[in-house]
C-alpha cells in the first residue's frame, strides 16, 4: 500500500472492532504497530521502516516472505483446485502430501491426520490416544500429563495439558484428569552451561512419580514440548540474583503471555 492509502484506511477503518489474541488490546491501539508488507525476512511497517522478521511469522513463514516459487504455486492450486471437502471426498495433492510426509517420519509414524492449527492438532492427538486406547478395551485409560510451562495451544485440552497459569487461570476446572511434570527451568543448572548438563534427567524421571501416583494403567498420554517456546526464552541470570529460592521456583515466570 501506498502512505497515502494507509492513511485513509486508517481514516475510514476504526481498530475497535479487532479483538487482538495474546496482545494488550487498548495499549496497541493507543499506539499501534502496524505491518503492511514483508519481502525476504523483513516486515515493512506503516511508516515505512524495515523489520528483521525474527521469529518467522508466528513460526510460520520458515522459507521467508513473497518467495515467488511459493506465490507460484499458490496460484497454480487455486486456479485448479481452490477446495474440496475433505469427508467422504478427497483429492490427490492431500494423498500425495501425507505420502511425502509419512516418508519422512521416523519409524512407523506413517499416517497423518491433518489439522488447521497446533492448538488443533493436540486437541486431535489427545483425542486420538483416548479413543485408541478405548477401542483396544482400555477406557479406564483416562489420564493425560503435561509439563508445568508447556504451552500446547488455545483450546480446552491444549489449555489444560499446557502449563501456563496466565493462560489457566481464567477458564476454571478445565479437561479433569490431567497432572504435569515439573518444568524444566532450572537457572543454577542451565546459567551458562556449556554442552549437554548432567542434570535433567530428573525431570524425566517424574513421569515415574506420577504414574506411580496415579497408577500407570490409567495414563492414556504424555504431552510436553521438546523445546519451550512460549513460555519464553529466558537470558542467563546471574546466580546471584536468585537466592535461596527453591530451584525450581515457578512463581516468577507465571505471567509469560
Ligand atoms: C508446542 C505447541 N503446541 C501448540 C501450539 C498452538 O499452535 P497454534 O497457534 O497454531 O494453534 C503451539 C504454538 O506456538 C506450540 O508451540
């Protein structure tokens, strides 16, 4: 677009009626930050500055911006196929991609299911252990673990196997059944650490408590992220500045979102 144009888009277009996920609504709009374009790895914002796209969209735009090989291919699908339902019908590209994908997958992943989101597929993944695990005859098999921290997404299961009080607190009892692992923010442990850490394990060796809490026969799924990405990227503290606190203190990390 044009200045000119933003300009009097912005004239004629209120920010009100937007709803902003995960975003402090009246602060941006008192004072918004606005992309208008992106090319490559950079956003180019409305007053025409570039910005180094980090963060790859939300994680999603990993090849980069306007790739004409991409646009290319958009193009060419949407001429010949825009869409076609999905139960009781298919079409060949959705076959061919799950072969491709099944290929790459290690061992025997070899079937995929898709989804329109990663919120939506943990709610089908935790979906889909407790409807396997009924239909080989073990419906008591009930139970779902998380990790405290973990973030799986913005529905009832992902909330609830996620472990992120801002995202919790809100939204009462939510899925019942589930319990979590300790997280694994460990400041002594992980400060500067050079290579793989000795430590860790331990929190692995949780899951153990757990199931002998609950008794394993009722475990149905366990659910963490290998890498913590929205609970945050947290920059060395000095060790001094953490106390005689419990190692694994969680109260200071509560509000990440
Ligand atoms: C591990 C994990 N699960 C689920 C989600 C939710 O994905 P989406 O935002 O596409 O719903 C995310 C998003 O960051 C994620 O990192």
């Amino acid at each position: 677009m044009m200045s000119e144009d933003i300009a009097n888009s912005r004239a004629n277009n209120s920010l009100d009626a937007y709803w902003m996920p995960f975003t402090a609504n009246r602060q941006f709009k008192a004072n918004p930050r606005i992309f208008v374009g992106a090319d490559g790895m950079y956003f180019k914002t409305s007053d025409g500055r570039d910005v180094l796209d980090g963060i790859a969209g939300l994680w999603c735009c990993n090849a980069g911006h306007k790739r004409p090989r991409i646009i290319e291919a958009v193009k060419k699908q949407v001429e010949e196929l825009d869409y076609s339902p999905a139960f009781q019908m298919g079409h060949y590209k959705a076959f061919e991609l799950a072969d491709r994908l099944a290929r790459l997958m290690p061992g025997d992943l070899d079937h995929v299911f898709f989804t329109n989101s990663g919120s939506e597929s943990v709610e089908t993944a935790l979906k889909i252990a407790l409807a396997y695990h009924r239909a080989r005859g073990e419906g008591h098999r009930t139970r779902l673990i998380g990790r405290e921290k973990g973030y799986h997404g913005v529905n009832f299961g992902g909330m609830s196997v996620g472990g992120m009080p801002a995202n919790r607190k809100m939204f009462g009892s939510l899925v019942a059944g589930v319990d979590h692992l300790r997280h694994t923010h460990y400041v002594p442990g992980n400060a500067y650490s050079r290579g793989q850490p000795e430590h860790g394990v331990e929190l692995a060796d949780d899951l153990e408590r757990l199931c002998a809490l609950h008794d394993p026969s009722t475990i149905a799924a366990v659910i963490v992220e290998p890498v913590a990405g929205s609970a945050g990227d947290h920059a060395p503290q000095r060790l001094s500045a953490t106390p005689a606190r419990d190692m694994y203190e969680t109260r200071h990390f509560a509000d990440f979102r």
